[in-house]
C-alpha cells in the first residue's frame, strides 16, 4: 500500500510510519496538518489514508474534517480516521452515501498493530473498518433524531421556544394559545422523547438538550 498519514504528534506519527514500512508498505507523504493532508493526498494519490481527528491549529475537528472532503474529492481513496475520540455529526458525513473504503478506529481500542493494518489494508481495498464504540454512538444519534421525529410540528415549534429559554407564559403569549395548552403539548413532548417524571432529573432541561443534539 502506499499511504499517507497525517498525524501532529510525532512519535505516534514516526512510530506509525515505522510499523508500516516494516510490513512493506509505502509511506508516500506525512502531514501535520489538515491542509497539508489535502495536498499530499491530491499530489501522490495514496492508496489510504490515515488521518487523526484532531489537528493543528484548534485541535478539534480540522482532521475529521478534512477526512470528508478528501471522500468528496478523491472517492477512490481509502480513509481510515484514526483516534481518541468519536464524532457522530461527521462521522456521519464519512459514512453517507458510499461507505466503502472508509474506517474509523479509536486508538485506545486497537489490540494490535495486526489488527490495525489489517484494518487499514481492508480499508484501501475498498472495505470498511469500524469500531464497535463508533457504530454504537452512531446509532444511538440516530435513534435520537428518530424520537424527535414523533413530535407534531407544534409541539417541535413548542420544544424550539423551550429551548430558547421561555416560560410556560412566554410561550402561551408567542403561540397565541392558553397556557393550559402550552401545558398540555410539554407533557406530549416528555412522553414522546421517554422523559418520565424523575426526582433526579429535569425533564424541561432533558428535553432541550435532546433537541439541541439533534
């Protein structure tokens, strides 16, 4: 395989690069950086690539995010996202559409280097390399926007304005409607999302967050 890999911490990086080029494999570029990555991508055309999520300059998401553009742009190319953590709302965008040729490993969960370059020799075949933790997530933010869709338009109209932070009579003054209604579409929400009544819990706040997730 040629590859290329675009890590910002240099002994995982170097060390990556080692283990590879010992099983045979190319390194055709090492990025420290999302636009780096790009170029290096466009210019050796690798058979994968490994990309970590977060990169210079914020450390957040700039590699996740350069991820799914390299999907969009070279859709031949194998991606494995290589990581600590999961990000469902791009992790999403990875996998949308054509799922081949595309891997999301978190690295604390990776037994082995065999188990990572089979994975990543799957993934520039045209496979698909998955961690368990990463499905899971994924289809609990899936079920999460499923549960929102139970909602009628007035009680997502409803939810909004709780969100933007107004009482039951701000809202009874904005909808045009009593506040015993406003009361009624709060509880159709609590049941709808599964927010039973709890001593330890908010359901108003519960309810918010889980319309601010989606």
């Amino acid at each position: 395989m040629r590859i290329v890999i675009a890590e910002d911490n240099a002994i995982l990086r170097d060390g990556l690069a080692q283990l590879l080029i010992e099983r045979g494999h190319e390194i055709a570029a090492i990025a420290m950086d999302a636009p780096t990555l790009g170029a290096a991508v466009a210019e050796h055309r690798p058979d994968v690539a490994v990309v970590d999520i977060r990169m210079p300059p914020t450390f957040t998401d700039e590699g996740l995010v350069e991820a799914v553009a390299l999907r969009r742009r070279f859709p031949d190319i194998g991606v494995l996202v290589f990581s600590q953590w999961v990000e469902t709302r791009y992790a999403s965008e990875l996998l949308a559409g054509r799922a081949a040729g595309v891997g999301y490993l978190l690295k604390d969960r990776v037994a082995d280097v065999g188990e990572f370059v089979d994975a990543l020799e799957r993934v520039a075949s045209g496979g698909t390399a998955l961690d368990p933790e990463v499905v899971t997530q994924l289809m609990g933010s899936s079920r999460k926007a499923e549960t929102l869709d139970r909602l009628t338009p007035r009680e997502r109209e409803v939810l909004g304005l709780m969100a933007q932070g107004l009482s039951n009579a701000a809202l009874a003054q904005a909808l045009h409607i009593t506040e015993r209604a406003v009361e009624k579409h709060i509880g159709n929400i609590f049941t709808k999302l599964d927010l039973p009544t709890s001593d330890g819990h908010h359901r108003r706040v519960l309810a918010v967050l889980r319309y601010l997730e989606q």
